[in-house]
C-alpha cells in the first residue's frame, strides 16, 4: 500500500525514520550507534 505523503515534514521522516534506515545496511549501523550512543532508541 502506497501512502499518500505530501507536507515536507511527513516525506523527510518517511525518508529519514528508523525503519527507513534499518532497511540498508549503512542505516542498520547508524542505528546500532545510536543504540549505543543513547540506549535504546
């Protein structure tokens, strides 16, 4: 289901939120950072 993003606001977390980057192998390692940088996330 394609969801129907519009405002900039929305389209910069779809693009930038962490399921977004767990699906690439860099974004997977710049969550672990963070995981270990602050907890959990």
């Amino acid at each position: 289901m394609k969801l129907k993003v519009r405002n900039s606001k929305s389209k910069h977390a779809k693009k930038t939120g962490f399921l977004t980057r767990q699906k690439t192998k860099s974004g997977k390692k710049i969550n672990a950072r963070q995981r270990r940088r602050h907890g959990s996330i």
